[in-house]
C-alpha cells in the first residue's frame, strides 16, 4: 500500500507527515503534489542527496570508500550471517547504544526484504537532488538529527542543518542519543517523539499569540559569527546548542511558546511579562553559573504589544521593536521598553533607566530599561509579597 493510499484510510481530512532517513525525499515529494492533504512535516536525519554527497568530503573517494564498508558489512552481517561484521556496522552507526538498543538494530535490519533492493533504493535516493524543490515547501517543518559527539562532523548532519535553511521557517532539533535509526526502545524515539507533540503543539497555540496583548522575546549570542574563531567549529557548535537548549527549557518553565530558533538566537511570546522577564534572568543566570560560558554572552530584548500571528511566524511592530531592542544590549544584558517596565511595576525586579533610544524602522524614539538581574531583587524569591 502506497503513501497516498494510507493518508485516503485516515478520517482526519490533513495529517502529519514523517520521513525518516531514505524516506525523507518521498516525505517531501508526497507533500509537495499535494500539500492540501498535509498539515506539518517532519524529517529526521535527511539522506545527502546529488550535489550535496559532493559537500561531505573534499575527497570524493572517501565518500565512496564509505559507502563501499558500509556495504559489505550489511551482507556479510545479514545474508551471510557474520556476527563480528554486524557489530562492526552497528558500533559505526550507534557507537554509544547500549546492548538493547543493538539487538533490536540488529533485528530490524534482519527483516528487510532485500538487501539488493535496501543498497538500490539508497543509490536512487542519493542520485536525487531536491534543493529547489525544498523552496516550495510552505508547512511547518520540523528537521531532526542524532547527537553527532565533540568532534564529529557527519554528512548526513550538514545536509540537515542545510535542508533547515532552505526550508522557510523549518526548526531543527539535535536528540542528545546518537542512534540515528528510529528503533524500538532507543532514547531518541522518545526525544524525537517529545519534540514532535511540542513542535505541533507549538504551531497551533501560535495562532492564539496574535488575539490580545503579548510580550515578546529576543535572545542573539553576542558575536555569534567570531565565536567559530575564538572557540574553534567544534567547541563553538557544542556551545550554541547548549545555549539554545538552555533558552528553550527556561522558556517552557515559564509558560511561553517558542516561535523559532535561528541557529544563535531564539524567538518567543508570553501572556504575562513578568514570564518574560523571568525567562530572560534565568537564561543570564544560566550562563553566569557556568565557567565554560564565561566567554559567551547573550543579549536580550523583550518587548509588548499585539503581534500579528500568520502560518508558523509572529510579525508586527512589536516583534520589530524587540529586535531592535535586543540589537542595541550588550551581551549579558537584558533591555525592555518602557510598556513592559510599566507593565511590571511592584513585582520585585530592578530596572536602570537606559535613556530614549532611535530603533531603525521606527519614527519615535523608544524609552528602554535594563533589567538588573544580577540584584537580589530580580530573583523570583524576591517579588514574593510585592505585587501590588
């Protein structure tokens, strides 16, 4: 039974739409004939395809030499039955599973049909090249890979973190489990599957955002493009999704949705301010508690008003002027306007009046503040008793 006969068995009239590996480009092609049908996407570990296998190596024999390994350990291992071979291939491609996780690999690549029709599918797949079409994709979308390890610099994860900027407004999620094969009981199953119900849990309270008054949250890494130059591609790529992760778990304790990531930065909305600006300490906080961050900063800006909601994005004035407003702090520093300083007025946190400030874009100047957040009085103990 092919896709489009399974989607016409379903009752709901749009589903999600999953493809894992070798299925990623015909998860891709099913929604592009018709995206009607097709409600959210989502990729996990896309296969290099075409002009991008070229992208993996500087070396294309390399490439082929890996192929060529992989190969022969898959029939050795599983039509000629070589235990030490599929060991080899499995260590390769989980090197930290436990031994659970390898049996149930073992098994599930024990039961495809044909190992001659696996290595086919995989060369036509890998002799494809979708990069144009990805420009047309319009649902949200959501890329996911496996932990790569300091120091790893797979293919299959550039392409990843390549198909995230074409597609517009696609969100790409690194599990911290490094099986990228989707089998029973392997940690990423339940780490892909949590970022899944969030991501469309995500895009549907999205709509409500733009339905009354919200507060709106920037956070950028400070000099985000040097820090490859200081730190080093490795340490560097490490860091960023520390932090992003950091921003992102700090956004939830505090009841906001998370709008988009931007591989240095993230994007959020709030109902009340006072979660914002909680969510802003706590991400400073962060960082300052930590010595491997001590040469990293981040700057944010939080701004109010009623942002217009459309497909998986905020857009308006007000997340214009919080961009502006995280442009203009410094790393390390959290500004607001002067509506969300008002807004918060007797609830415990500290401000520093930073002056009229011009933001581009915009014909008045803007009062801004600084949040104090390394006074006592920005810690959430501390506005116990002071609301007013």
């Amino acid at each position: 039974m092919d896709l489009a006969a399974v989607v016409n068995e379903v009752a709901e009239p749009r589903v999600a739409l999953m493809g894992h590996y070798i299925g990623t480009p015909a998860a891709v092609i099913a929604m592009l004939n018709e995206p009607e049908r097709y409600t959210h996407l989502m990729l996990h570990l896309p296969i290099p395809m075409g002009g991008e296998r070229s992208g993996m190596s500087q070396h294309s024999e390399i490439n082929d030499l890996i192929d060529g390994t992989v190969e022969n350990l898959l029939r050795l291992g599983w039509q000629h039955h070589d235990e030490a071979a599929r060991r080899a291939l499995l260590t390769m491609i989980a090197p930290t599973a436990d031994e659970h996780t390898l049996r149930d690999l073992s098994q599930t690549m024990h039961h495809y049909p044909s190992m001659n029709r696996l290595f086919g599918l995989v060369r036509e797949m890998r002799d494809l090249d979708l990069r144009d079409q990805l420009r047309d994709v319009e649902i949200p979308t959501l890329i996911s890979i496996p932990y790569e390890g300091e120091g790893t610099e797979a293919g299959y994860s550039s392409t990843s973190r390549e198909w995230a900027r074409i597609i517009r407004g696609a969100r790409l999620v690194v599990a911290q489990d490094d099986t990228p094969v989707l089998v029973d009981g392997a940690p990423i199953i339940t780490q892909i599957a949590e970022a899944l119900e969030e991501f469309i849990g995500v895009e549907q309270s999205i709509e409500t955002a733009g339905q009354a008054t919200r507060t709106i949250l920037f956070t950028d890494i400070e000099g985000s493009t040097s820090l490859v130059d200081r730190l080093g591609d490795t340490r560097a790529r490490s860091i960023t999704r520390e932090i992003e992760q950091l921003t992102l778990s700090a956004i939830r304790e505090h009841d906001g949705v998370q709008v988009k990531t931007m591989g240095d930065g993230v994007l959020a909305w709030f109902g009340a301010a006072s979660a914002a600006v909680e969510t802003a300490v706590q991400v400073q906080h962060g960082l300052a508690n930590h010595e491997r961050y001590s040469d990293v900063f981040v700057r944010i800006g939080i701004s109010a008003g009623e942002p217009i909601a459309e497909s998986d994005d905020l857009y308006g004035t007000t997340v214009n002027q919080a961009a502006r407003i995280m442009s203009i702090a410094r790393g390390g520093e959290i500004l607001v306007s002067d509506l969300v300083r008002g807004l918060l007025q007797g609830r415990g946190f500290s401000f520093e009046d930073q002056g009229r400030h011009e933001l581009r874009g915009f014909r008045e100047s803007v009062q801004l503040f600084k949040v104090d957040w390394r006074a006592e009085a920005s810690t959430p103990a501390a506005t116990e008793g002071s609301e007013t």
